[in-house]
C-alpha cells in the first residue's frame, strides 16, 4: 500500500461484515455497525460495483452474489473474527487485560462491547497506519461517536516501526497479559517484517501473552488471481506459511503454537450443516500461538 493511501482492503472488509450481519442466514459474526463506518458514498460504490460484477456474469443473482463473496474471502472474515473474539472472552477470564489489534482497520469491537472497557475488565490498543486509523477517527467524529475510555489508538507502520516501540508510547503495561490479534496482515507484509512483529510482540508482553493471526499457504490455488486483484487495488500480497513448519517457525522466535485451524477445521467448526452457503476458503488457516 502507498504511503497515505487509506487501505482498501480495510473498507471491503469492514463492508464484507457488516453485509454477512445484515444479509446472511446463519449469521457466523455479527458486526453490523461497520456499516456506519463506510462513508455513504464509499458503500454505495462497492455496491455499484458488486452489481456490475453480477450483471457481467449474468446467472441467478443471489447464487452469483454468494459466489462473488466467497471469492472476495468473506468466510475467512467472519471465521477469523469470531474465532477471535472467541478465544478473547475466554482469555479474559484467565486474567488478560490488554488487547492489540493490529491492523486494526475499521474493527468495531470496543464499540460492540463497551461494557468491558468501562467496566475496566479490557483495554484496546487499535494498530494502524496512520492514513487509514485518521480517516476511521474522522468518520467516528463524524458519527459523533463517544471514544470508549480503554480504547487507544496507536498510529504506526509495521514496516518502519515495530510493535513494542509503537506501544511503548502508549498506556500499554509490558507487565500486563496480552492478547494480539494480526488478523489480515501476515500476507501484506515481507516475511522480515512478519517475523520482526512476532519477535518485537515478545519483547512486550509477558509470557502467556498470546497472538492469533491467519494466513495463505503457497499451495492456495487461487493465489495467483488474488495478487492479481490486489495489485489493481494498490496493494499486494507477499508473505505465506507452510503448516508443516509453522510450529518450529514460532517456536525459533519465542512461541508455541496451541492451535492451527486448517481450512477443513474451520468449514467443521464454523459453517458445516449451518452455512451450507459459504464454505471455509481453500489454503487459509488460523493460528493460535502462545508466548513462552
């Protein structure tokens, strides 16, 4: 992404859940107010553009429309963002206090749930490039939305500054329990720069800190049409894993690795007899890591 070039993938992500909220049945991930963050005339756009895709592959509308988000990746969205949130209120109970979302976006969670940052029971650190977390503070002003108290914005780029300087100019306690989520970025940044965020990740925060990111293998057959459309969007995909050798991978830069979703254990878990729609997308795995 350029510099100063507000992330499109955040917009069409933040649209692809909010649609999945309002539209589909079952609903896997319920985030309908990232509706509210996408300027009207930014919304109507992606929808122009949804029905002049549809319109060119002709077809029944509502099967076209499925597929189109399928291959736009809305299962790996939704599965990831819940399987998160998941993982976050039950390390909430075992005494985290503190979590990073990095690559934030327009991610809503402090607005969803309020209640946990007032009741001091969470706070939330939103890492981003500096071009899109102003255009999400502006449209939150906008909005005319209270910040939450316990939310903190932290402006950055993983490819200039690391993690534990970014944070290190914040409220964040390095002392504190952590759970860091890198959902949407492993595959944007070099591999250098993927490592040195899970290796900045360990010099600030204690061990039991954890992290849950996904990520494409290189064997994802589709990959090539995905850098494909990237590219035309001003952004491009660089960085995959291989399953077999993430564990040793993680255990070299300071972590172990509790769980890795394969695609067919997230269609099991998240959309087998219930979203017969959607099925998880192929190559896309979630990991679970812990710092040891």
């Amino acid at each position: 992404m350029k510099a100063h070039q507000i992330s499109v993938t955040a917009i069409m992500t933040a649209f692809i859940r909010a649609y999945h909220s309002t539209n589909d049945d079952p609903v896997i991930f319920n985030d309908a107010l990232a509706y509210a963050l996408i300027p009207e005339e930014r919304r109507h756009l992606i929808e122009q553009g949804l029905k002049s895709a549809l319109q060119a592959h002709g077809g029944d509308a509502s099967a076209s429309l499925s597929s189109l988000l399928q291959t736009m990746g809305l299962p790996n969205v939704v599965s990831r963002s819940r399987y998160t949130e998941e993982r976050l209120e039950a390390e909430i109970q075992k005494g985290v206090k503190q979590y990073v979302i990095l690559g934030a976006g327009l991610d809503t969670f402090a607005f969803r749930h309020k209640h946990l940052l007032e009741e001091g029971q969470i706070e939330v650190f939103e890492v981003d490039q500096p071009s899109t977390q102003a255009f999400k503070r502006e449209r939150l002003t906008d909005l005319g939305w209270d910040i939450p108290v316990g939310l903190h914005f932290v402006s950055t780029d993983f490819r200039q500054e690391r993690v534990a300087e970014a944070l290190a100019r914040t409220s964040y306690n390095p002392r504190m329990k952590s759970l860091f989520s890198l959902l949407g970025v492993t595959m944007y940044l070099s591999p250098n720069d993927v490592y040195e965020t899970f290796r900045s990740i360990t010099q600030i925060a204690p061990a039991g800190s954890s992290v849950i990111f996904d990520y494409h293998t290189e064997t994802d057959g589709n990959l090539h049409e995905i850098r494909k459309e990237l590219q035309k969007m001003g952004e491009s995909m660089s960085t995959t894993f291989d399953p077999a050798r993430l564990a040793a991978e993680l255990r070299k830069l300071g972590f172990d690795l509790l769980e890795d979703l394969s695609p067919a254990a997230i269609q099991e878990r998240y959309f087998e007899g219930s979203a017969p729609v959607y099925h998880a997308n192929e190559n896309v795995h979630l990991a679970w890591a812990v710092i040891r």
